[in-house]
C-alpha cells in the first residue's frame, strides 16, 4: 500500500478483497506511517555493498543461463540448416562471453602510446636537406635558419632525454654465484669393437 500498488493487485495477492484493502488503508494507514515505510526502506551504504554483489552475482548466472538458452538455438539452428540463424546465435553467444569476461575483468583493454620525434623521421631529414640546399646561394639566410633549426633540433633532444630519465631504469642482472665443480674426467672407451 506504501508504495502505491492497486488495490485490487493486493486483494489478488493475499486473498482477500479489494474492499477491506481500502478501508484499511483508509482506517490505518496514514500519510505520516507511509512516509516512514518508504524512509525505512531506503537502503543504507551497507545494503547498497550487499546489492551489489547480490546483483552481480544474479547477473553472471542470468548470463549463464542466457549463453545455455543461445547455444540450445545455435544448435537447433544447425540441425535444421538455417544457417543465418545459426550465426546469428553464435554472434550473440560471443557478445555474451565477451560480456561475462568483462564483468569478472577477464578482458582488459590496454593503449599502447607511441610517440615518434619528428626530427628524426626520414622525411624530416629529406626537408632538411633540401633546405639547406636551397640556401646555399644566400649564406645570410642560410645562417638564420639553420640557427633555427638548431634549436628545434636541440630543444626535441633535451625533451627525449628528459623523458628517458623519467623511465625507470632496470635493475642490473643477478649474478648467480656458482661453485666451480671437478671437471669432468673422460670416460674410459667402450670395450665393444667399433663397427667397420
């Protein structure tokens, strides 16, 4: 009654009539009493934890479940030759496995980053090249750009090694200790003639 259900639903459910349902509420069930049932059910930060694994557990058996059910048709698919539909069923037990593997973490999805210097591409080095030629009849020029390259070139070094730096360096190698052993006396030969 608290959370607004039909009376008639209620009568259904606890066999009686939708009648006595309403004079009861009526009679006993006031808005103050309505309010405190609602607050009263509201779920606390513990009830929340305890959902969620109720419900993440109640997720993968649905999920189980489902896969049964899609592999049951894939199958029946099959023996009766429709082939789309076949598919269409393996399609979806995939999504569903992919899913499950998700939820329980199994599929992890990883960025690999790259990062390339220009200056040190070959097209890079082929544009520099032709710069520079190019201002071989005008030195002034020439001096002027250069100069400025120079400290792009070396501002993109300085950048690579810092970067460099940040990375962890790697431990040395462990070097076992070993003893040295007796070395190995040869075996006597073997009495049995050779073979000719």
């Amino acid at each position: 009654m608290a959370h607004g259900i039909a009376n008639n639903a209620l009568a259904r459910r606890f066999n009686l009539s939708a009648d006595s349902i309403g004079r009861h509420a009526a009679n006993h069930v006031s808005p103050a009493l309505r309010a405190s049932i609602l607050t009263a059910q509201a779920p606390s930060a513990i009830d929340l934890e305890a959902l969620q694994a109720s419900e993440s557990e109640g997720l993968l058996s649905q999920l189980v479940h489902q896969r049964a059910r899609l592999q049951q048709h894939s199958q029946m698919a099959i023996d009766y030759g429709d082939i789309k539909a076949a598919i269409s069923a393996e399609g979806a037990i995939t999504s569903n496995l992919a899913l499950v593997g998700k939820i329980l973490g199994m599929i992890v999805q990883r960025h690999d980053v790259r990062s390339t210097s220009l200056l040190i591409s070959a097209d890079y080095l082929a544009m520099r090249q032709a710069i520079v030629t190019a201002l071989r009849p005008f030195p002034e020029a020439a001096r002027v750009v250069g100069a400025a390259l120079h400290r792009l070139e070396s501002e993109a070094a300085a950048a690579i090694t810092e970067r460099a730096g940040k990375r962890q360096a790697r431990p040395e190698p462990v070097l076992i200790e070993h003893e040295q052993h007796q070395p190995v006396t040869t075996m006597p030969p073997c009495p049995a003639p050779s073979p000719c």
